[in-house]
C-alpha cells in the first residue's frame, strides 16, 4: 500500500485527493493542514463580507468529516509541517516528527504580501483567508465606517472596494501602478474603467508607492504616499499581492524561484515531490516558461493532474494562459493572454455601446483580448486564444461563430481575428 | 447508464421550436432580459449557402464550468450532464469565462443558469423538450450504444460521398 502526503489544503489539495482516489482507493493519504478549515476558496471572502454568501459559503467542497469520509483521507488539522526533506520525501512536523511517503504533494497557496513599512500596523485589514475575511465582516458589523483607503487595485481590491462603496462608504483605491488592474488589462481599458469609477464618486491614487502609514488613538489611520500627500481614512484594507508559500522546501534540494517550479505532470525537479496550485510555477502555454497563474480553476486543474500522476494514473496539466473574469458594480472586465504583449490593436464597440472587444494581434494571431461587459463572448474567446497559441488550426466552430454574433460581435469583427491566420 | 443530448445539423432547420420549448419548459420571461437555454440560428456560407444550428450547453465530458465555479455550484451527473445547484452563486461569471460555447447566462437575480437537459423530465421517464417538439428529428436523446451507431453512420455516409466525389 503506497503512501502519499498532502501539504495544504485548499483547492489543489483538495483535487489532488479526489485524483488520487479515481484510481487508488487503497492507498494512504495523510493530508496536512494548518487550521481546522475545510479548503475554503479566498475568492469568496470579498462575497462573505459583503453578505452575499453565508460563512458556510466560503468551503465549496463541504466539511472536513465529509470530504475525510467520502475520499478516505486521513486530514491532520492545526499542524504546521515545517519543512519537507525532499530527497528522501519525508515531512517534519512542527513537534520533530518525522513521516516518510511514497509521494508528496506540496499545495500550500499564497499568503497575503504585507510589506514592512505596513508590518506595525494593529488595525489594518488584509483579505485572503477565511480569518481575514471574518475580521473585517465583523469590523463592518461593529460600526459604520464613513471612509475607506484600499491599497492595490487588484482583482480583490476592486472586490473590497465594491462592497465598501455599495454600504455608503467613501472609497480612495490606492496602488503603486499608473492604473487599475495592471497585470491584465491594457492601459485604454483601465482608463475606460476608471473614469466610470470616478464617476461614481470612487477616489482613485495611482502611480506612487505607499509609503507607510500611522495609526492615530483616535482610530484613524494617515496613508503616506510617496509624493508626501497623505489620506486621512477609518479603515485601511491592503491587498497589495500574494507571495507563493514555498518556504517548507529547501531551494538547494528544489527548483525554486518565485514559485516551486513544475513540468506538465506537475513534478518539482525532485522526482516523487508534487507542487500544484498558487505555490508553484507551472507551464505558461505564451510564454512558453513556468509562472504562477493563481486562479481557482487553475489550482484544481493542477492538482487533478498531480493526484493522477501521483496514483500512477497519466495526468497533465495541459498549461495555461493569464485569464481573469472580474464581475463588479455591474460591470464585468475580462482580460485574456499576457497583457504586456503589443501588437496591433484592432477595437470593437457595440452599437448600443454596451461591451467594447480591444485585441491585440501579432504576425496577424491574437496575443491578447481585454472585453469589458460581455461575459457571453468570453470563454469563446479564451478557448480561440489557447488553440491559437497550441497551433492548432484557428478556427471557430458553427456553434461559436453563431454564440459570438448572438452577444454582438460582428461577422466583419469575427473574420478579422482569423482572416491572417 | 451514460446519454447524450445529440444534434444532427443536417436535419437542423432553425425553426426555434426547440427554443421556445425550452423557454417553456423552464419558464424563462425574455421581457426580463432572460436569455433562452437554447438558440438556433442561420450561418450563410461563402458560396450562399445555408446552414442551420441549435445550441445550447454541450454537456462536455470533463466539463471546464465544473472546475471554473468558485463555488462548487456545477456538477457531472451520472449520466454525463452537467448539473448545477445556484444557492451559493454568486453571479462571478467565471463559469462564462471557463465555457468554450458562451453557454452560461445570468437571470435577473444574477445567478447562472443554463441548459440541464430537462433532467427533472428525464427523472420522469420523459424527454427533454427540445427533442420532444424537434420536428425533424435533429435533436434527440440517445444512449451511448445509440451514439456510436450515429457516429458511425454519419462516418459511412461521408466516406460514401468522398468515394463519389473522386470517382468523378
């Protein structure tokens, strides 16, 4: 009877085991956690605070007694595994201990990026775990905050931003970068998105560092921008970005760099040590090098094709692009392929003005699409995008090119995008 | 016991019986912005001629929505549908994202819906609506012994047609 380790148990770990129990029901898993939390998905902590999603809401997969019970796994709760010796696949627990496996799954996500200039602070707000989400859920409970400062115009931050504007609460969306969502969407897109959040009264401090903050006894907070501004605010939220967990391997046994590094069977560069999910680097289709992709869809796909390979089933993780979907105050931005590629751009409006298309096309096949409020053309999109970039041939189906008209786009727009191909 | 909800296009010609069936059977109010489950439509080829589809949620086998929704609201039924429970949607659209058909929509109260083969019919020992008013045959309900008969046929027919056109 073979013995496998998973370490971490969110969305990667979670599948992994599943995986693993297609085709090995006998084998022991011992999976690892460092709460007593079913995997919950971060995703859904922004939903939670803002009411639209019960507590219950937060762990898609059920219970901890269920999934033990249902994948006969062996979940160890509230213990730290402090390091894993990779060359002779054995954890160490935080008590000395020592377990030896067949095979180890290292899944053990992201934590939140606070930098130090931020570490003092006793008030301020983070939101990435189920803690995290609490804090703040209670916060807002507690009593009713006239004005807000949201550090990193992210995907969360945007999230945060909403429900804070939509309970009547002033918002400034603060970030380093020159504009919003800066890792996906092209700069025309950002500033369309902007001028509609400054519309809605929604302050936005983009282009200089944060430079620190103070809180003050009378419970307000002073964020220091580097131009030697400063915002006086209630409530700070920071969501300046997440850092891959890999500090349990040892960069002299494993390939690390920003994240634990992966081949298509999502195998470190130690064989029998599994890494999936937002801790590891794993195959970028455009780029054609590894990368963190950190989305959920992504973390269950790789930990799906790690259990398989871990149980001796043939399983790859057929790599991936940058892709995001963000639905907020009705309106929905969908970035699609690396955003810093250029090339020609070539724009779609619909006539009623309702969703506008920017591509960006190189050698005449598409790098990259920003859509915003079109959800419909989206995945069509997404799926053309990764046969383009897996050279198969560039075609839309009958059912894809009527879907695409369906929700707008032009037989014109449609041809433009293949018509070089 | 595996089924598939099969189109021909070949026998397909976008009358929309299907559509408003489908809009029927699961009480979709287009005046509220809803969009149908199911959509058929006329393609013109280059040479004018006509083609004619009906689609809706292709019921894919490893089915990308599953793994895409954050909230675990899809699911694969036994018999190879894919299946949703929306009490905890929370209208995010990643399931349109994951989809490679644009097959998800959102009704007014933001939660995803979509085509589920009329399961609750299928429960009954019925057929979905779709096929049931298809007047021609197109869309039908087959078992997988059934599917590869098709399959097969349509394969015998286009080899037969090849032969025909190199003989000439």
């Amino acid at each position: 009877m073979e013995r496998f380790a998973i370490i971490g148990f969110g969305c990667a770990g979670y599948h992994a085991l599943e995986a693993i129990r297609e085709t090995d029901k006998e084998a022991r898993v011992d999976v690892y956690s460092d709460t007593a939390l079913p995997p919950y998905n971060p995703m859904l902590t922004t939903y939670y605070v803002a009411g639209r999603l019960p507590y219950e809401g937060l762990f898609p997969f059920g219970t901890l007694e269920d999934i033990a019970q249902r994948l006969d796994a062996h979940i160890i709760t509230n213990t730290k595994v402090t390091a894993v010796k990779a060359g002779e696949r054995t954890v160490v627990l935080s008590d000395g201990r020592e377990e030896r496996y067949d095979k180890l799954l290292v899944s053990t996500g992201a934590t939140a990026f606070v930098p130090g200039s931020f570490a003092d602070l006793k008030r301020a707000f983070c939101m990435r775990t189920v803690d995290d989400a609490v804090a703040l859920h209670d916060a807002l409970e507690r009593r009713e905050y006239k004005d807000a400062v949201i550090v990193g115009a992210s995907m969360v931050g945007i999230k945060v931003a909403e429900l804070l504007y939509k309970r009547g609460c002033h918002v400034t969306l603060a970030d380093m970068a020159p504009h919003i969502f800066a890792l996906a969407a092209y700069p025309e897109v950002s500033e369309m998105i902007e001028d509609r959040l400054r519309n809605m009264g929604i302050d936005l401090a983009f282009g200089q560092a944060i430079a620190g903050a103070e809180e003050h006894d009378d419970g307000t907070t002073t964020v220091k921008l580097a131009d030697g501004s400063s915002i006086d605010t209630e409530l700070l939220v920071l969501n300046i970005g997440t850092r891959a967990a890999t500090g349990i391997l040892s960069p002299d046994e494993v390939t690390v760099e920003r994240g634990i590094v992966v081949n298509d069977h999502m195998e470190t560069s130690v064989p029998g040590i599994y890494a999936a999910g937002d801790c590891c680097q794993g195959n970028n289709l455009q780029s054609g090098q590894t990368q963190i992709i950190g989305l959920w869809a992504n973390a269950g796909t790789q930990g799906r094709a790690a259990g398989r390979n871990m149980a001796g089933a043939m399983g790859e993780s057929d790599g991936n692009i940058l892709h995001n979907i963000t639905h907020f105050l009705d309106m929905d931005f969908i970035g699609l392929g690396d955003n810093r590629l250029t090339g020609e751009v070539k724009t779609f409006r619909s006539e009623d003005g309702g969703f506008y298309l920017q591509a960006v096309l190189k050698d005449g096949k598409p790098v990259g699409f920003n859509i915003l409020d079109n959800y419909g053309v989206s995945g069509i999109l997404k799926a053309y995008l990764i046969k383009v970039l897996r050279g198969e041939r560039p075609v839309f189906s009958a059912e894809q090119r009527g879907q695409l008209v369906r929700f707008g786009l032009s037989e014109n727009f449609i041809d433009e995008l293949g018509a070089a191909l | 016991m595996k089924k598939y909800l099969f189109f021909d296009p070949e026998k397909c010609s976008a009358c929309g019986a299907c559509q408003l069936a489908c809009m029927d059977q699961n009480d979709v109010d287009a005046s509220t912005g809803a969009q149908p489950f199911r959509f058929t439509f006329t393609q013109e080829g280059r040479g004018g001629d006509l083609h004619f589809y009906s689609v809706s949620c292709m019921h894919c086998a490893d089915a990308p929505c599953v793994m895409g929704c954050p909230s675990g609201c899809l699911t694969k039924s036994e018999e190879g549908f894919t299946l949703y429970d929306t009490t905890r949607c929370i209208g995010c659209h990643s399931c349109a994202m994951a989809c490679p058909y644009g097959i998800p929509s959102f009704g007014p109260d933001g939660k995803m819906v979509k085509c589920d083969a009329c399961y609750e019919r299928q429960k009954a020992g019925l057929v979905p609506a779709c096929v049931k008013v298809c007047p021609t045959g197109a869309l039908t309900l087959l078992t997988e012994t059934e599917l590869k008969e098709r399959q097969q046929a349509r394969q015998r027919s286009r080899s037969q047609t090849m032969l025909k056109e190199f003989a000439v």
